[in-house]
C-alpha cells in the first residue's frame, strides 16, 4: 500500500476577508471531494487572506495511480475561478 500526500500553497484571488477566504475554500473542498477520493484540510495561513495552505492525502496498490490523481487534482485546482497554484510539495509513503 501507497499513500499519498499532497501540499499546496495557493493565492486566492479576490478574497477581501477571511469570511470570503473560507468560503473559496469550502466550495473548492466539495468540488474536490466530489471528484476524488481524498482527504482535504487546510494546514497553513489560517489567518491570511489571500493564501492558504491546504494538504489532500489518498492511498492506493501503486505510486502510479497516486500521481495520475494527484495531476489531475491539481488541473481542477488550477481551474477553479480565482485560485492559483504557487508552491507544490508531494510525499509518497
């Protein structure tokens, strides 16, 4: 078994309050829960408003797998309105 973490900065464009922030964040979290099979939370900047920090875990039989997935979480990501991806980190244990 392989599980995979993955950690991501993000900016977030056209938050003006972290009440803004959090609701950029809990529609981002449903539509990537929806679509993938991940656990989802934000790790870091709690308190700024346009960053956050989040991490998303999964595991699987192959490291393969894991990556296809994580790829293409990080494509919805990128295309969600408003959020960009500035810092990338990814574990395989």
């Amino acid at each position: 078994m392989v599980i995979g973490l993955l950690q991501l900065e993000l900016l977030l464009d056209g938050t003006r309050s972290l009440k803004n922030k959090r609701s950029v964040l809990a529609r981002l979290r449903a539509q990537v829960r929806k679509k993938f099979n991940v656990s989802f939370s934000e790790v870091g900047l709690h308190d700024m408003w346009g960053r956050t920090e989040i991490a998303m875990t999964t595991a699987s039989t192959e490291s393969k797998a894991i990556d296809r997935m994580f790829a293409s979480l990080e494509d919805q990501i990128e295309g969600f309105p408003a959020v960009s991806i500035i810092k990338r980190h990814m574990e395989l244990l």
